[in-house]
C-alpha cells in the first residue's frame, strides 16, 4: 500500500511536469506490470504507473498518451497525459499497436488472429478490422495511411491501407520478421528478422525489398534515429545493439548490453534498450558507440517509446 | 454470437505449436563444481557432447561441429527429441549460446526457447549458469493445464536442474586435477 502510494506520488509528479521537459522514454515492464518513465540517461525511473498484469507493447499518442497491449489479458491500457489510467477491452491476444499522429485511431494487432484491429481513440471501440498473414508482430505507421505489418510466420511485411483497411501488399523479407520501424527522410521501413539474423530494408513506398544486412543472433527490436542516418538493431540473443549507418546500409559497430535486449526507442542521439533477462536500461550513445550508463527497471521490460511531449504542430514538420 | 463463435474457431486455429505467443518466461539455474573451468568446459563445451553428461539425454545426433549454425537432435529418455540450433560458441569465454529449430511437446512443453550456457571461475571451482527464455507449449488464451506458463516452467527448471546436477556428480566423481 505505503509502495503503491508513493508510486501514485510520484507518477502524478512527473507528469505534471512531463509537457515542459525535452522528452522521455516509457519502457513496458511485462513481469512487473508497470510502464516506468525515464527522464535522465543518469538516473532511476523519474515516475511509475501500475497497469493491469502482463503489457507487452507501449505506443504514443498525441498529446502524451500512451497504449500498453495485455495480450493474455484481452485489454489495451490507456494512461492520460495527467498519469490517469483506463482499461479497453479487445478481442483476441492484443499485442502490436500503432498510434496514429492526428489521435483518432490505435491500431491494434491481433497475434492469434492473424488481422489488425482499428479502435476508435475516443472511445476504445473497435470500428474495423482487417485480415493480414499470421502471427503480426510489430507495426508502424508510414505515410499515407500505410501501416506495415511484421507478419512473423508469414516471412512478409504486410502493407494495409488504413483509409480502406485493406491489405494491399505483401513484401516478402527474412524468416521471423518481429519489429519493424519507418524512416520518413529516406521513405524506408526496418524490419528485424529473428531467425534469419538479418535486417531488412524496404522501400516503404515502391512497396519493394532495398536490402538485406546481417546483424547478430535474434534481433528483436529496431529504431531509426529522428535525421534517419542510424538505425538502432537489438540482438536479443548476442546481448548487443547492431548501430546500421543507413547510407551504406553497413553495420558500424557492436555494442555490448544487457541480457536479453528487446525493445529499442532513440532520443537526443542516446538509444535505450530493454535488457529483458537483466531487468534493466541500456542506455547507448550512438556517437560514441558505447554503452554509457544501465537504469534497473521493473521486471521484464520488453518494449520502449521515445514519448512526443513537443507541441503536435512542432511534430509534424521532423 | 456468429461473430463470438468466429473469433474462437480464429483462436484455437492458431494454437499450433507454431505459434509464438506473448509472456515470455525466464529461466536461470546456477551450479558449482570442484573442478577447474577449463575441466568444466572441456565437458560442458562441445555443443554435440550434451549426451556425455545430460542423465535426461538418451541420444544425440549433431553436426557442424561447435560453429555458428551447427545442429544438435537430442532425444531424452522419456521419449521426444529436441533439436537445437548452435547461435555462438565463445572458447575463450566458455560460453555457448543455442535455441530452439522445432517444437517437441512431448520432449518439453514448451513452444519456444532459446539458451546460453557459462563456466565461470568460483573461488578454486567453477560455476556453471545455464539461462534462457521459453514460451508456454500453447501460447493461445486458454492454455491446457500441461501446457500452462507453469507447467513450462516446472518441465524447463527440471531439465536444466537435472543437466547440472549430472554434469556435478560425472566431474566431481572422476580423478582430481
């Protein structure tokens, strides 16, 4: 009680304050059933939100939303710019989601039923669906309306446009495509490959395969960083980061962090990293290509977003 | 309720041992041994050698050595065969790390897993962590009690646990270094 009330203190704290400040990292905490903000590479958790049980994936909306998916729970967490928490119900086992920027839609896949889900953000109810190949994983929002699909049994990226909700394409890319992440300056979508060990790069409007690159084993997660010259690959299995530099689509280095790294979000040039085994931040400097500091986390972190504290008008111009 | 009756025939459709799923579980069992690391790796290092000091292990079936992409077919006494797929295998470190290729619900009910196994100095022994991450055997929503989070984790802690106390009693019976 004494432990959930100065978490309540403290996340009320933060997030009074979370509009003003430069931005923030949520990371996700599966086993610990909690989002936890970091605000400093060099410090604890600024603030803690306890969840419902078991959430996977954390996405931003506008305004400082988030969305936590439970996907053992049938439900999708919202948590308010003002720390405030309400639960939506959702069919099926609710794991990758996709905010889109203007705040009206979360799209929302559905890993055992193999569609996407698209939920009204006002209200959580579901409007639409739409049927992609098995197993969906990851998803980004492209331009366009394009949301692209980790479709992870299906060894494609599936391409929805989300006016109709209909599944456009299929891009055929490694073996367990798992996370993925779109590119705005070059017009490209990352997908990482957990069994093949590579990274695949599409031409995210063309709809075609650019390349492929080894990284190390398992790579789980994947981020771009804000000018797109790196993209950030966490090697699950290795227990390092692959940093990519985007215009020769080569691997610059190997970054040593903690165990079992999953998720990957990129501010101010620093990459954060979830160590799922370790129940920690990596904290990665992707200029000096080391890793510079590690933040102890509440247990299981799987997930991490970079959260949009800026003005929306001031967003839609990077 | 045609809808309702959709989503579940959608549901149970996926629950093949195919499917991944979403809570991952952690597994970390620890061991020292009086005997030296390198004695200790000597054993425990060859990827295709599990079979020489695994008591569970009836027969092993590898190839490709200790490289990268090497493939081991264990078949456990009780019946079931896992095979492994080596990812990296440090000498200097003694460290390896290998994951699943194909589920065996019979050999583990588990539905996915990957491993790393270290030999480490402790004090004038070693210790020996073998650690990994695994799947429920049914990753969809209603999972049968044998292939629960739970029974994941009792099959998972058991064939580690059972490994390491077999590679303890074959080192520490044998001559002393």
């Amino acid at each position: 009680m004494r432990r959930a009330r100065r978490l309540f203190g403290l996340a009320g704290l933060a997030l009074a304050v979370g509009p003003a400040d430069a931005g923030s990292v949520w990371v996700a905490s599966q086993q610990g059933a909690r989002a936890a903000r970091i605000e400093r590479p060099d410090g604890a958790p600024a603030a803690e939100v306890a969840v419902a049980p078991s959430p996977a994936v954390v996405a931003a909306g506008p305004g400082g939303r988030l969305y936590l998916s439970h996907p053992d729970g049938r439900a999708i967490t919202v948590i308010a710019a003002d720390g405030a928490t309400r639960q939506w119900p959702v069919p099926g086992q609710p794991f990758g989601l996709a905010a889109d920027p203007d705040g009206r839609f979360l799209y929302v896949g559905d890993w055992s039923g193999n569609r996407v889900l698209r939920l009204s953000a006002a209200t959580g109810a579901v409007e639409a669906e739409v049927a992609v190949g098995p197993d969906p994983a990851g998803l980004t929002l492209g331009a366009n309306g394009r949301l692209y699909v980790a479709e992870r049994e299906g060894r494609s990226v599936g391409v929805v446009d989300t006016a109709r909700m209909v599944r456009i394409a299929g891009i055929p890319v490694g073996d367990g495509p798992f996370a993925l992440a779109h590119d705005p300056v070059r017009g490209r979508v990352y997908v990482a490959n957990v069994r093949s060990n590579d990274l695949a790069v599409i031409d995210a409007g063309a709809l075609k395969p650019v390349a492929t690159l080894p990284v190390g084993a398992s790579p789980y997660g994947v981020a771009v960083s804000p000018d797109g010259r790196r993209v950030v690959v966490t090697n699950q299995h290795a227990g390092t980061v692959s940093i990519v530099d985007a215009d020769t689509l080569t691997v610059a280095a190997t970054v040593p962090v903690g165990r079992y790294p999953e998720g990957v979000a990129i501010l101010e040039g620093l990459a954060y990293v979830a160590n799922w085994f370790s129940d920690d931040v990596s904290v990665v400097d992707l200029a000096a290509r080391t890793e510079t500091g590690r933040i102890p986390v509440p247990e299981g972190p799987r997930t991490l977003v970079a959260a949009q504290t800026a003005p929306v008008s001031a967003q839609a111009g990077r | 309720m045609r809808r309702v009756l959709t989503s579940l025939a959608i549901l149970f459709a996926a629950g093949t041992a195919l499917a991944h799923g979403p809570t991952p579980q952690k597994i970390d069992q620890t061991i020292t041994i009086r005997a030296t690391p390198d004695a200790v790796w000597k054993v425990v290092g060859p990827f295709g050698g599990i079979g020489a000091w695994h008591p569970d292990v009836a027969k092993v079936e590898a190839t490709g050595g200790d490289g990268a992409g090497a493939v081991r077919k264990v078949t456990l006494k009780r019946g079931g065969t896992l095979v492994e797929g080596l990812d990296e295998w440090k000498g200097a470190e003694r460290t390896y790390s290998y994951r699943m290729s194909d589920p065996d619900l019979d050999a583990l009910p588990v539905s996915s897993y990957s491993a790393t196994l270290t030999v480490t100095p402790d004090g004038e022994g070693a210790k020996v962590e073998w650690m990994g991450r695994f799947y429920r055997g049914d990753t969809g929503n209603e999972p049968p009690e044998n292939l629960s989070d739970a029974a994941g984790k009792e099959a998972m802690n058991r064939y580690f646990s059972e490994g390491l106390k077999g590679l303890k009693a074959k080192l520490e019976s044998g001559p002393q270094r």
